[in-house]
C-alpha cells in the first residue's frame, strides 16, 4: 500500500471512530490535526534500510503540532495512529510528562478507542524498573526491616546510615511492619508489586530498598525471576500494540530495547514541551567528592568474587580504588581552596551553596587530578565488566546456584552505577569546548549533613536540543509531538531549537487553534500595582493586598498561583480569620486530597481556592464553577540562579546574543500560557485571569507575552 492509501485509510478509521462515538461533536481542529497525524506517520519509512545494497535513504517525518484547548488532541492522534500501525504491522509510542495523562490515556481514552475501533488492539503502560519491587530484596527485609546481614546485602547508601542509626525504635517497629505486610499481600496476590498502586505509596526513602533496579538485576538467572512483577509487565509490553511511556524513561533507555525500537515505531510525544527541559535532567551528572566509603566496599566485593571466580582483571583493582579514593579527596580540598570562601558565604536555608565556574573552564589545578579519577574510574569499570561477565557465564552453567550467584551479582551491581556516574561527571568536566563550541555547565556545591562537610562536582550540557539531535532524532523515523504550548510569542521556532528540531527538513508545524471562544467567554484583568515587581518585598505587599480584595469576591472556585514559597508564605499570613478556611494551600495536604476537598466545596455551593506554584499551574483540569478566577500573582520567570541557565546566558552573551529577549521571555511565554490555559476548558466555561504584573502591559516583552495569550476580552485596573 502506498503512503496517500495508508493516510487516507488511517483518516477514515479516525471518521469511523468519531460518527460511532455517542454525543461526539465534530470538531474541524481535531479532524485537521488527525489528517497532519496520518500524513505524518504513512510517509515515514519503518525498519532496516541497508543503504549500501542500494536501498534509498528512509524517510524521516516528524510533526510538531500545537493544539489549543478543546481540540481533543489524544483522539486526534491515537485513532490514525494505532490504525497506521495495525496496517504497517507496527506499533504506537506514546510518551507524555505527567502521570495524570497517561492514567488518562490507559484508564479512559485507549480503552473507549479499542471498545470503538473495528480491529482489536492491546495496549500497555511502559514504567522505569524503580517503580516496581525486586522480591529478593523485599524477602531479605521483611523480617527486620533492614538488610538481615549489613555486610552480605548493603541495601543503603552510605549516606543513609546515619539515619538509620537515629531512627527512633518505633519507627524502625513500624518500617518493619511495613516490609512484612507488602511481602504478604505480593505473595497472596493481593498487590502487583507496582508503587504506583500502593493504597498509600511510600516515601521515596521507604521505597528505595526495595526497588528493582537495572544494575543488580540477574534477570532470567534470578531465582525469583517466575514472580518478578517487573519482568510480568515487560511481556505485557511485548504483547501490545500501543505502549504508553513517559518522557524520562523514553530518554533513559535510548539503545537500551526496553521499548520499541524507534526506526521501527510510530512516536508521539505528547506534553512536549517538557522535553528539552527532561533531556537536560536526564544527560545531567553529578559526584560526591567526600563520601567515598563505598569505594572500598566495591573493591573488597570485586576482589572477592572475581577470585572465585578466577577473573584475570581483579589484579588492578586495589590500584584503581586507591588512586580513586586519594583523587577524590585530593579534588574535595582543590574544590575548597578554590571555592570555599565563596561556598560558606551563602546561606544554608537555601538549600546546597552552589558555585558556578564561568564560561565552563576549570582551574588547571582541578585538570590533572580529573584526568586520573577519569583513567582510575574506566580501569575499575573494566574489571567489574569482566566479574559480571563470569558471572553471568556461571549462573548459565550453574542455575541450581542461582540464588547464590545473584546475591554476589547484586553485591557489585548495587555500587557499580555510583562508578559509572563518577566516570561520566569527570568527562563531562573535562570537556574542553573549542572556540566558539557550547561549554558544559559546570558547578560545585556544599552542604551540611549533620558534622559532615559534603562537596560535590555537577555538569550538564546546557542545549538540550543539541542532546536531542544526537540521542533521540537520529533514531526516530516517524513521530508527533503535541501540547496546548508548543509555539512562543505565536512562534514555534523557540520550541524547534529547545527540541532539536530546527532546520531540520524532515520536520513540520502544525497550529490548530483552539475551539473556545476566548473572547466571550473570558476577561483578563491587569491589575497594575503601583510597586515595580523587581522590587520584591514592596510588589509582595501591595500583590497580596489586591489579591485578599480579589478573592474575597470568589462565589464558586479558584486558583491562585505564585512564583515562590516565600511570596505564598506571605499570602497565607496575610489571610484573615474568616477567609482561612476558604483556602486550601499547596502541600497542606496531598494533592489528590485537596482537589477532592475543592471539588466537595464547590459542588456544595460554598467558594474554594486553591494556593498553588508551578505544578498546579499545568496539567490541572478544572472545568466550569471549580475554576471560574485564575490569579497570577507575577510572571512567572524562571528562577535566575539555576546554573544550567546561567551557564547558558553567559554563553549567549559571550556570542554577541541576548539572553533574556531569546530564552527568558519565550520561556515565560509558555508557562504563562500554560497557567492561563487553566481558565477555560469547556465551551460553556466564563472564567476571569487577574496578572498583578504591570510588565505584562507596560514593556514591549510584555506585548509578545500577550501574543502568545488566548485572546480574552483586555480589562486594566489601575491600583487600588
């Protein structure tokens, strides 16, 4: 079948689905973008091309499409897609940034699709190793509720263990407890082994004994192997034809064939506009200079069982650790001849002091040392290669001893990853960056735990679209990426950099916008203070004024969002007695809690708003009276202290570029158009936006930020 067939058969799957869904309205935005899906995905060539014997290059294709609001973006590209793929014989990748969308996607909208679509399909959630429980380690703690012998298993960190020895008993009863009832209810079938499903999903301290995890992980050698729940949900993967992912596990098993190979898939990448931002976290590394007690419990269990196991390599091992060892306190005390009066000068209720080393060049005293901790690091590595092999080879020829023999693999694997990130941090360090290259961002950071000093080197490149070239498109053939938020100022050239998709010629856009009426349906307010926001404390005061006398007037329910802990701090001692119980702030209570007490407020007829940051200013679907006022107590620009974007600015500006006209304002422009999508998201919703930032209206970056804006109905208020 040709591409056109193909699409026009993938468009008539998506009409089906659409005239069979009862009350559907047709909506010509969503019918628009399924045509830019199935154009998309029908043209892109799948699988193995051997240029060599003659075959054509493969064709890549890649859509980046904006859908507003209302548009009903998951149906618009699951039905084509999924009915693309049943007719390649391929399969769908779907990655989003949240889990309350793929909870949507695999609970609500696939499920109502397979009920709709004429030939079956199966799909399945992808999730990252951590969320599920290893058996073995969850049996080994049941019964003391820490590793039943410290020197055999070593489940914690080092850091840990201070911790562990304050623990009060009846915390440690009640750890214990907890270890044995999670065992229990795994054995009687009563629970999946998946955190997420939890009745109460524990605290990520709790948890991470019992994690599986790739590095100590036997596989089909581990004699719990029938029972792993993690290994149960990949045959599920293997089975489905549509596979639900996020963007961090997406990113972290590049090459790794945990999901489907990306030559051979159709990608979507929806909430896209998170993905820079996570292939910056993702390709960020860092090293604790100070603890390194680890170091020698790695060699020792190297040397033990690659002796057993007659492994030639383990001769250099008690080299490699000491020189590791010596060179990494050598570079903890370079680090504070250098930095230390700047590190000890900031305040520590901030969090780690951090310095940042200018445009990426190390001082030459921290080069050498670097250079052998990179050299000692590979040589270990290489060793511990060669005992994972032996031991691998022996579990094959030896399986009634594989018990044994994935105990003293985990023994290794539980410390190998923290060599590998030390390897990975000294390289990146030393990258030298030629003239007019990017640099890496490159800091150190100090903190206090408890009477110990700890130092630690971070690195990161500072382009994710660079990171995304290089790692992602290069596999990918056919792929959507999608959000509410994908263009910036009205354009969608800053995400296409952010992405790595710029002037890239397989690459295409797509704007559809939004099915509301914005202008009847909402008004925003510019409600100016007289204080220049850029003065903190005299914006803070003046805001919370007009916002008490703002939400003071709220009948149903409404969201407040600001831009630091401290600004909300001051609002909510701002509260008077009688408006106290009317708001529900951020972090006073689970998330899931203080939605439904909004929603039981609201529904009962009484008002209710919501103190929130960030995180609740996207991704939160409040329809009709239980969002009728958004407040946006200031623009939200990004913090200026965080060292991937200072290193970032410095660099723009040593080009002759500005950083705050080509990076911060469309930055802000998609986070504030992501804060004001939470007015509207029916086409019977009236909502009003209050912004107490005067720049919005008063300075020209302020014009573009509103250009990026729904088109409400512009109301100024001069101050009160």
């Amino acid at each position: 079948m040709s591409s056109p067939e193909w699409a026009a058969q993938a468009l008539q799957s998506f009409d089906a689905v659409v005239s069979a869904t009862p009350g559907f309205r047709s909506r010509p935005g969503q019918r628009l973008m399924a045509e830019q899906v199935a154009r998309t995905f029908s043209s892109a060539t799948l699988g193995k091309v051997d240029e060599e014997s003659g075959e054509a290059a493969p064709t890549r294709s890649i859509a980046v499409i904006q859908a507003g609001t209302g548009v009903g973006k998951s149906l618009a590209y699951c039905a084509p897609a999924i009915a693309l793929a049943l007719s390649r014989g391929t399969r769908v990748l779907i990655s989003t940034a949240t889990v309350a969308l793929q909870e949507q996607l695999v609970n609500k909208d696939l499920p109502a699709l397979a009920a709709l679509m004429p030939q079956p399909f199966k799909f399945a959630l992808a999730k990252g190793r951590g969320r599920y429980v290893c058996k073995l380690k969850l049996d080994r703690l049941a019964g003391t509720g820490e590793a039943e012998e410290e020197g055999e298993d070593d489940l914690f960190a080092e850091e840990e263990a201070a911790a562990r020895a304050k623990r009060p008993r009846h915390e440690t009863e009640a750890r214990m407890q907890f270890y044995s009832t999670m065992a229990q209810t795994l054995s009687k079938g009563a629970w999946d082994g998946d955190r997420d499903s939890l009745d109460t999903p524990p605290e990520p301290e709790v948890w991470s004994p019992v994690a599986a995890e790739g590095a100590s992980c036997t596989g089909k050698h581990c004699p719990a192997f029938s029972q792993c729940t993690y290994y149960d949900k990949r045959k599920e993967l293997v089975g489905a034809q549509v596979i639900v992912a996020n963007h961090d596990l997406l990113l972290s098993s590049l090459g790794a064939r945990v999901l489907p190979e990306l030559d051979n898939c159709l990608l979507v990448l929806d909430e896209a506009h998170h993905l820079p931002a996570t292939a910056l976290d993702q390709f960020a590394c860092s090293m604790d200079l100070s603890r390194i007690t680890w170091i020698e419990r790695l060699s020792s269990r190297g040397l033990r069982i690659g002796a057993l196991l007659e492994v030639e390599e383990i001769a250099d091992i008690p080299k490699h650790s000491a020189q590791l060892r010596q060179t990494l306190q050598d570079l903890a005390r370079i680090v504070m001849e250098v930095y230390g009066a700047q590190l000890k000068s900031q305040p520590s209720a901030w969090g780690p002091a951090r310095v940042r080393v200018p445009r990426g060049e190390l001082p030459e005293q921290l080069i050498a040392p670097l250079g052998l901790l990179a050299a000692s690091a590979e040589g270990f590595l290489d060793a511990l290669r060669a005992i994972s092999k032996a031991l691998r080879a022996e579990m094959r020829d030896k399986p009634d001893e594989a018990k044994r023999l994935s105990t003293l693999y985990a023994q290794i694997g539980m410390l190998a990853p923290r060599l590998e990130e030390l390897h990975a941090t000294a390289q990146l360090l030393l990258q030298d960056a030629p003239e007019g290259a990017v640099p890496a961002a490159k800091w150190f950071t100090l903190e206090v735990d408890g009477d110990f000093i700890v130092v630690k080197a971070h690195a990161s490149p500072i382009l994710p679209g660079t990171t995304l070239r290089n790692h992602l498109w290069s596999a990918v053939r056919g792929a959507v990426l999608t959000s509410a938020t994908l263009t910036s100022c009205g354009h969608f050239d800053f995400f296409l950099r952010e992405a790595g998709l710029h002037g890239d010629e397989a690459t295409t856009t797509l704007e559809v916008p939004s099915p509301f009426n914005y202008a009847a349906q909402g008004t925003l307010i510019a409600a100016e203070t007289r204080a220049d926001p850029k003065n903190a404390a005299q914006f803070t005061a003046e805001m919370v004024e007009a916002l008490l006398h703002d939400i003071a007037r709220v009948e149903y329910g409404a969201l407040v969002l600001f831009t630091s802990r401290e600004q909300m701090r001051q609002a909510v001692d701002a509260l008077p007695t009688a408006m106290r119980s009317v708001v529900l702030v951020q972090n006073a209570l689970p998330r899931t809690q203080l939605l439904r007490r909004h929603r039981e407020r609201v529904e009962n007829g009484e008002p209710s708003v919501i103190f929130g940051m960030q995180s609740f200013g996207e991704g939160l679907d409040l329809p009709g009276r239980l969002c009728e006022s958004v407040f946006i107590t200031k623009l939200p620009f990004a913090p200026p202290d965080d060292p991937v974007g200072e290193a970032r600015a410095e660099w723009l500006r040593a080009v002759g570029r500005d950083p705050f006209s080509e990076l911060v304002v469309p930055a802000t422009a998609i986070r504030l158009a992501q804060w004001v999508g939470r007015a509207i998201r029916t086409e019977e919703d009236m909502a009003h936006v209050y912004c107490y930032d005067k720049r919005l209206t008063r300075t020209s970056y302020g014009q573009r930020l509103l250009k990026g804006l729904p088109p409400f109905a512009l109301e100024q208020r001069a101050p009160l």
